[in-house]
C-alpha cells in the first residue's frame, strides 16, 4: 500500500493524518516509510530536529544519482522511517519543467525500495501541483481528508479531476481509500450537518472514523511524537488507531 494524503486546501489535517497513521501502521510491525512531499516540512519536524536534514526528498527527486534509500532517516517510532522533506522542494516544479519523466519522477524512485516497505505513506502539499502529482502516480490509494466545516466540500471538485486525470492515463489502478472528517466539533449541529453532508457525496467512501478536535493532536509534535507515545488515552490516539484498523480492512 501506498497511500498519498491529499487534499490542495491547507489547514485540513494532511499532516497530523501523515505521521500519526504512519505511527499507527508501524507500530503493528510493519516497516513504515512517511515521504514528506509538502516543502513546508511539516511532517518531518513532526519527529526530526531540522539539523538532522541533510538530504532531502528534493535531492532524491531532482537528482538521476540520488536514491530513495540515501535520504531515508529513521524516526523516534519503531519500525518508522522518514524521507525528510526540505524548502528546496519548492523548487523542484522550475527545475523539472520541460522533462519528459517529471510526473514520474517519485514512482521511479519508490519502485527498488516498495518491497522494504509494505507500507508507505505520503504527505502532499496544500497544491495540486507537480509534487501532488508525483504523489497520486506513485500511490496505490488515496485518503482524502475533509476539515468539518461549513466550507468543506468547496475545492474537492478540482481534486476529484485531478484524480480522474491521473486515472486516465499515469496511474489507472489508483484507488480512493476514503475520506476523513477530521478536526470535528461534535457539540455542534453545524458539524453533524456537515458530516451528512459529506456522507451524501461519498457515501461508503466516508471513513466511520472521525477524527474529532483534541489539543493533544496539536501539540504531539512539538515533542516530536506520535499521538501514541504522546497521549496514548486520548480521543486522537483512539481515532488515528481505529482509523488505521478501517485503512487496513479496506486494501
Ligand atoms: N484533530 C485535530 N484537533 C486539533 N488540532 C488539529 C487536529 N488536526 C490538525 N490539527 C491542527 O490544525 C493545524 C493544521 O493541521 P495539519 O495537519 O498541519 O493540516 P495540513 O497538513 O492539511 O495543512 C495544525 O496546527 C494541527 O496541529
Ligand atoms: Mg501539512
């Protein structure tokens, strides 16, 4: 499984979905690679200190003699390991432009190192440009998560295109793993419309699991951990468990 975390509004919970899934599925026993595509390396400081960056996704990518391998770092969580994001990802779309390969530059790279990893997780940047690209032709599935909100399904349109066209042609075999409803407000009827009212367009793709609003989940990678060493009783670590159980049932 390779699954790209997507969604081109920021703010939804792309990140916070990436490291604490990626910690959910390593702590079953199962190599895990989280590949931080956002240049904003939001998921990379989730567990890394900064200076420990030295080789980036970006060098792996841009460079023809730079593996995977070479900038894999392993992470605070057992069995976890990360390809480290930096801001030279930024530049990444000028420098690729003109190539023949550019859409395909991360597939290639992940291929000598899919068997190491049964599982891979991706976290993309809040764009739907080349480097979300990249993401949704390398993966196997997609999880989409939704902020529960009055505004939540506006720009899901332009993300489902972009994913038709990525199953046109690159990438025909790409499956929607789900949707999630995160940083949920349960007291709220405005909430529980809004969850209906995502339930109405994706039907069985909505995830049963809701990750609801927990200042745990906020504040677990400043102390660069998971939300299961972090706050393993809390709502968000129960969530993110069972979130990865429905993850799991549904490859
Ligand atoms: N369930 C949640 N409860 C509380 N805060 C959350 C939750 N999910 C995400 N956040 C916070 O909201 C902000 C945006 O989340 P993030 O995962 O970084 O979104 P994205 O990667 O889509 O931009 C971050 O500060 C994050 O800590
Ligand atoms: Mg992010």
């Amino acid at each position: 499984m390779i699954v790209a975390i997507a969604n081109q509004k920021g703010g939804v919970g792309k990140t916070t979905t990436a490291i604490n899934l990626a910690a959910a599925l390593a702590l079953r026993g199962k190599p895990t690679l989280l590949i931080d595509l956002d240049p904003q390396a939001n998921s990379t400081m989730s567990f890394l200190d900064m200076q420990q960056v030295s080789r980036s996704v970006y060098d792996a990518i841009a460079e023809a003699g730079v593996t995977l391998e070479e900038v894999i770092v392993p992470s605070p969580v057992d069995k976890l390991s990360i390809a480290p994001s930096r801001i030279a990802l930024a530049k990444l779309e000028a420098k690729l432009v003109g190539e023949m390969d550019a859409h395909f530059r991360l597939k290639d790279k992940i291929e000598p190192i899919r068997t190491r990893y049964p599982h891979i997780v991706i976290d993309c940047p809040p764009t739907l440009g080349l480097l979300t690209v990249n993401a949704l032709v390398a993966a196997t599935h997609l999880l989409i998560p939704i902020q529960s909100s009055y505004f939540a399904l506006e720009g899901t349109d332009d993300l489902l295109e972009t994913i038709e066209k990525v199953k046109a042609r690159p990438n025909p075999n790409l499956e929607l793993l789900g949707v999630l409803v995160t940083l949920h407000d349960k007291r709220t009827t405005l909430a529980r419309e809004v969850y209906e009212q995502i339930q109405r367009v994706f039907g069985p793709k909505l995830f049963q699991t809701v990750i609801t609003k927990s200042v745990r989940l906020e504040e677990s990678p400043a102390y660069k951990e998971s939300i299961f060493s972090f706050a393993p009783q809390s709502s968000g670590a129960i969530e993110y468990a069972k979130l990865c159980e429905e993850v799991l049932s549904r490859v």
